[in-house]
C-alpha cells in the first residue's frame, strides 16, 4: 500500500513538472548557423512549444502548407512530437506558430521571426523566405530534446542572405550515388540554407543522364569496366562499376529540390571530358576511336571534335533533352579542361576554323577560338530556348557572350577578369571550394584524397568579393559554391565527411553579413548543428574535436611559440615533448608552449568518452632555426603563404606544399640574409625544395 501511494506520488509530481505532457523543458538557442543578420532579445516571459503547438499556414496557401509540414516534421525530429498543421484561422491567436506572407519584408530570401509568450510569427514575402525562417527555427532548437517542451525566449530575427547563389557541386560522374542519396545530399544543402545544386552529370568516367535520343549514352556511356586503385597506381579493382539517373529519376529529384527551394543546375561538360559519350558515339570524336569510358582519373586528350557538325547538332539535341529536364534557368556547360591536341591534327577541326576564321590573333590561338565557338554556339542554342549559360573559367579564353555567367575555379582573379568584363560570376576557387581537399595537416589517418589542404577554419576565411575588384563591378559576384569532385568519394559516407561541417562554414560565407563573420564565435555556435548531424547519423569529419594549433617562429626571442586551443574551452589539452603518447597524466596546457630545443611534440584532449587524434610535431632545431631571416628576393604570391620565416621555424615541410610549410619562387634566384647573431662555426648548410610537377614546381638548382 505504501509503494503504491509512493509510486502515485511520484507520477504526480511528473505530471506537476511538464506544463503539457512533455517529461522536460529545455531551452532555445537562436546562435545558429548561418548567422542571421539581425537577432534582437526582446523582453518577457518565453513561449513554450509543445505538443499542443499549432503550425498555422493561410489557408489556400500549397507551398506553405508544405512548409508547415517540414517545420512539424523538424520539431519531430528533436521532440518525437509533431505539431498539428491546419489553415484555421481562428489558431492563430491561440499561443501558436503563424507562418504569413507579408510583401513588406524586402529580400525575396529574407524573413522575419518573432517569438514571444503568445507565440511565434514568421513572416516573409516569399514562400522560399519563410523556408528559411523554418530551418533557423528547427536550428534553434535543440538536437536532442526527446519528449521535451522547448522553452523560447522572446526575440525578433530580422535575416536575409548576403549572396544570392548559394551552391554546391555534385560530381556523380566519376562515381554515382543513389536517387536516395542525392535527395538525402539536398536535405544536407536545404539544412545549410543553400538554393542551388549543381549537378555534374557527366564525365569521362561515366555519362549520368538517360537522354532517350542516344540511349547509348547511358547504355554504354555510364559504364567502365574497372576504376583505377588509389591515384593512378596503375592497379585495377577489377570491378565493374556503373549507374545513371532515368529522366523519371531526375524530374522526380528536381521536384524533391524545388520543394526544398534549391534549384538544380545541370551540367554537361563539353567539350572535353567527354569519354563517356565518346566511347557511345565514337563517331563524334576527332579520331573516331574506339573509346573506352575512362577508369583513371585525369584530363584526357580525346574530346569532341568541334569540326563535325553532326557532334555539334548531338550536343544540341542533347540539350534540348536536359532543358526539357531541368527548369533551371541556367544550365552548366562546361567548358573545363579540353586539351587541344586532337584537334590540332584534325582535318576536320582545322576546316572548321579556316571556315569561320578562327585564325585570328585575339592573344588567343585558333584551338582556343574554336572552344570559344563551340562554347558560344551552344550558349545561342540554349539562349534560343530561354535559358542562360554557365561554364568554367576557361569559357572566358576566346570569348564569351555577355550573359553568360562564370565559374571561377582555378583563382580569384579569373573572376575578377570575368565581372571586369560585365559577367556575371560565382567563385570557387580552389583555394577556398574544392571540398575534395584534405581538410587537415595530418593526413596519415585520413582516408586517401586528392590533395590539397583546405581546414574548416580556412573555408570560413573565404572573402567571394575580392578588394581588387572596383565597386561597380561589385555587384557581379552573384555568390559561391563549395565543388565537390568525388574521384577519392567512392562511398556516400566519404562525401558526407568532405561536406560537413565545411558546409557550416561555407554557409556563413554565403549567408551571414561580412562584417559578422568571426571564426572563434562561429565554432561556439557548431556544437548544435553538430549534435544535429550526430542524431541524423551523419559521417561528418571529426577535425573540430582534435587539438589545434598555431605555430609562430618568433625570431626575437629565438623560440618557435606554440599555441593549442580545442573546441571547447574547458577541454583539457594534453601534451608531451618527448615524443611519447599524451595521456590524463601528461602536462596540462595553459600557456603558449616556447620551443628553442629539438622536440617531438604530441598532444591531444582527453576527455571522458575519448582521447582525440593526436597531433604530431617534431621540431628540428639548427644553427640558423629560429635566427632573425630577410628574403632580398620576394617568393611569388602564390606561393608566399606565411613568408620567409617558415624556413627558419623548425617546422619540416611534407608532400603537401599547400599547408604552407614551403615557399615557392618563380623565375628569380632565391637570395636570403640569416642573422647568426654573432660569429657562428657551419659545418654543412642544407636546403630541401620540394617537385610536384603535376602542379609545375620544380626543384631548385645551385
Ligand atoms: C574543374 O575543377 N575542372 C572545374
Ligand atoms: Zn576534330
């Protein structure tokens, strides 16, 4: 009898502690990401949101009835609850969320949230406006709030997007991913704010896209016989692979996009990287093959050939199918990478240019005039039909037409020169965007990529306006995209640790006011996207957990300063100098570490559930490390990274030049003054120069 009475008296105090079924109550946080342009507290008492919450839409209203159903779907996701959707109107004075169009809000993308003890108002002029005012509401709340009230507090988000292009590139060319995973990819994009994907459908590793004039493009085209081990070891898997998308498929994920206020953009590339087609239609290449859909990765020298009018008319009617396809207004042409030397020997080619007097001196040879006319014949073909172009910055050699819009790939300033010109352009640079880059120092533990080094703390970095462009052109920066080319993405998990959470930071630049962006403050905001992508089960990449570092060679005092921070400032940093493995017993980090000795620097968090990776650093320290250096000969540019000191700092530099522990020359003899600080016995005198001639550097000669 009395366990019984116990057992009442404890059910009635749970009752007592929810305010409407709820076992809990936890607390909203608006720091989101991206970072909205204005959030305001407003005072009093919050507004709780529970399973007795109405989302109410205006009635006749499709669209934001679906939006009603995404945010009731979100709150499900984090509560396990789902708020009612309905149209009456009577709902909205009943402490409810109201979503309206209100053609006073300005930007087409922007909104206005307001939170307060009788409810929640989410207003934008557009249906895409209030998309976004619901996805900063399901990121206010917290990840994991099962069977909890959400208790928000009042506060007025005031938001629009700094840029309006926000992308993604998708490569499914050199491998294909599943209609499934394409939609869960959009999911990601939508939960990031993006509205465009682009998507790379072809490739010389394999044609995506069924095209019902030519189905031998998918036929024959989508498949290889076998994919090349690691970066072109020479060494097959053995393995067939293929796959492609039926025109049902790609309706039916343009749909799924449209809904989530993405736009998809597809892309042909033409005219090089065209092996996939060409092994379909051998017909349509210089030599007339045979061909075989490409199992290595690379750039290849059989493309089409741009004498044949039948190849031209087949990329026309292969257009015709894509613009019946894709509503885009832009559709993605290519124009990267097409080596000229099958059409230097060309007959045919060579005609052509005869013909239309390709042959002019315009700084540009008759090769490259003749991309230029394939280029702007298939742009007048899809302006025909309403559509605008896009193509890679090499579109730009030769000529363009003025509407065409401009990837900007291989640096900032081909988009410079583009919007000089009066283009439109989208940066991604390499240096900021090719998401297929390693995204730490360290890579022995990182699975095989193709390069490069491109941290998350550099994607935020990440300026789209360059300040050498002039304010009137300004306005052609239309925005920017991360690219993510999956030859070293053969599995959905791996895209997923190249996207996220380089896709939080790259939505910042997209998104948020410039004047905002602060890397510190950002990392404070990640933790609950982060519990986000943990409760969705996604594969993103760990880095943020790992110990950071910053290396400084102070030539005053003669010791390389060593600074650890982690994500959490409570997190405790652990560190060796001998070289040995970091545990809860090695020393604590405090202080900026002051290194003038040869070390072997190993240092990690621990925390309760783990240790982190640990980061590894051998310093070696010579007669000249650390002395006072003076480069009478400035590196170039390119290749400054950070100055003449990182030849003095200890600091080895490894395969990878792109982190920046080399510096690089071009054309000038590399001179240098090292203050010894007084008279100094040298044995020997070494230097080391690094060659990566697939990206023109070359060795140093004495
Ligand atoms: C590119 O990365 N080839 C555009
Ligand atoms: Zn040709």
């Amino acid at each position: 009898m009395n366990v019984l009475r116990n057992l009442f008296a404890l059910s009635t105090a749970a009752l007592m502690l929810t305010a409407c079924g709820e076992k809990k109550t936890v607390k909203a946080d608006y720091d989101v990401i991206p970072k909205p342009l204005a959030t305001t507290n407003v005072a009093g008492e919050p507004f709780l949101l529970s399973a007795r919450t109405r989302i109410v839409y205006p009635a006749g209203n499709t669209k934001l009835h679906q939006n009603a159903d995404f945010l009731a779907s979100y709150v499900q996701q984090a509560t396990g609850y789902a708020p009612v959707v309905t149209d009456n109107a009577k709902e909205k004075a009943n402490g409810n969320i109201v979503l309206s169009i209100d053609p006073a809000v300005q930007n087409p993308e922007g909104y206005i949230l307001q939170v307060n003890s009788d409810g929640i108002s989410l207003k934008a002029s557009t249906e895409a406006g209030i998309f976004y005012g619901i996805q900063t509401l399901r990121k206010s709340i917290p990840a994991k709030a099962e069977n909890s009230a959400i208790e928000m507090a009042p506060v007025t988000i005031e938001d629009a997007p700094r840029f309006s292009y926000r992308g993604v590139h998708f490569d499914v060319g050199r491998h294909y991913f599943s209609v499934d995973f394409v939609k869960k990819f959009i999911d990601y994009l939508a939960l990031h704010n993006q509205n465009r994907l682009h998507w790379h459908l072809t490739e010389d590793q394999g044609w995506r896209l069924e095209i019902k004039k030519y189905p031998q493009l998918t036929e024959v085209g989508s498949k290889r016989k076998h994919t090349v081990i690691g970066q072109n070891t020479g060494e097959y898997d053995g393995k067939p692979y293929g796959g492609y998308y039926t025109q049902d498929q790609v309706r039916e994920i343009v749909a799924y996009a449209a809904d989530r206020n993405i736009i998809v953009i597809p892309e042909i590339d033409l005219p090089g990287h065209m092996l996939g087609a060409l092994a379909a239609y051998p017909q349509y290449g210089c030599t007339g093959g045979p061909y075989e859909v490409e199992a290595t990765w690379g750039v290849f020298d059989d493309v089409i050939c741009a004498g044949n009018e039948d190849a031209m008319l087949f990329l026309e009617d292969v257009l015709d199918e894509v613009v019946d396809l894709f509503p885009s207004e832009y559709i993605h042409i290519g124009g990267d990478e097409c080596p000229k030397t099958r059409w230097e020997k060309c007959p045919k080619c060579q005609d052509r240019i005869k013909k239309e007097k390709l042959n002019v001196k315009n700084g540009h040879s008759p090769e490259e005039n003749l991309q230029s006319y394939v280029i702007r014949r298939m742009e007048r073909h899809l302006n025909g039909k309403g559509r605008q172009i896009i193509g890679w910055d090499e579109t730009l050699e030769g000529g363009l037409a003025p509407n065409a819009t401009v990837m900007a790939w291989r640096g900032m300033n081909e988009g410079v020169t583009a919007a000089n010109m009066g283009h439109d352009v989208i940066m991604t640079p390499t240096s900021f965007c090719y998401f297929d880059y390693y995204q730490t120092a360290d890579t022995s533990e990182e699975p095989l990529a193709i390069g490069g080094y491109l941290p998350l703390s550099r994607v935020y970095e990440f300026e789209p306006v360059p300040s050498n462009i002039s304010d009137d052109k300004k306005h052609h920066i239309i925005g920017c995209q991360a690219n993510l080319w999956t030859e070293y993405m053969p599995t959905e998990q791996q895209v997923e640790y190249m996207l996220m959470p380089r896709l939080a930071a790259m939505s910042e630049v997209q998104w948020s006011d410039a004047s905002s962006r602060d890397y510190a403050q950002f990392l404070k905001r990640l933790p609950n996207l982060i519990a986000m992508y943990d409760r969705e089960g996604v594969n993103y990449g760990k880095h943020i957990f790992d110990v950071s570092v910053n290396y400084t060679a102070n030539t005053d005092k003669g010791v390389l300063e060593v600074e650890l921070s982690s994500l959490n400032p409570e997190d405790q940093i652990r560190y060796t100098l001998d070289g040995s493995a970091p545990s809860a017993a090695s020393a604590l980090y405090t202080a900026p570490l002051e290194i003038s000795e040869d070390a072997k620097l190993r240092s990690a968090v621990i925390r309760a559930t783990g240790a982190s990776r640990t980061l590894s650093q051998d310093v070696q320290i010579s007669k000249s490390s650390l002395k006072p250096v003076q480069s009478v000969s400035e590196p170039s540019k390119s290749y400054a990274y950070n100055g003449i000191t990182s030849l003095v700092d200890g600091l080895k530099g490894g395969r990878n030049y792109k982190t920046g522990r080399w510096i690089g020359f071009v054309g000038k003899d590399v001179e240098m003054v090292i203050d010894m600080r007084g008279e100094t016995e040298i044995s020997n005198a070494k230097v080391s120069a690094l060659v990566e001639k697939g990206d023109w550097i070359m060795g140093a000669t004495g």
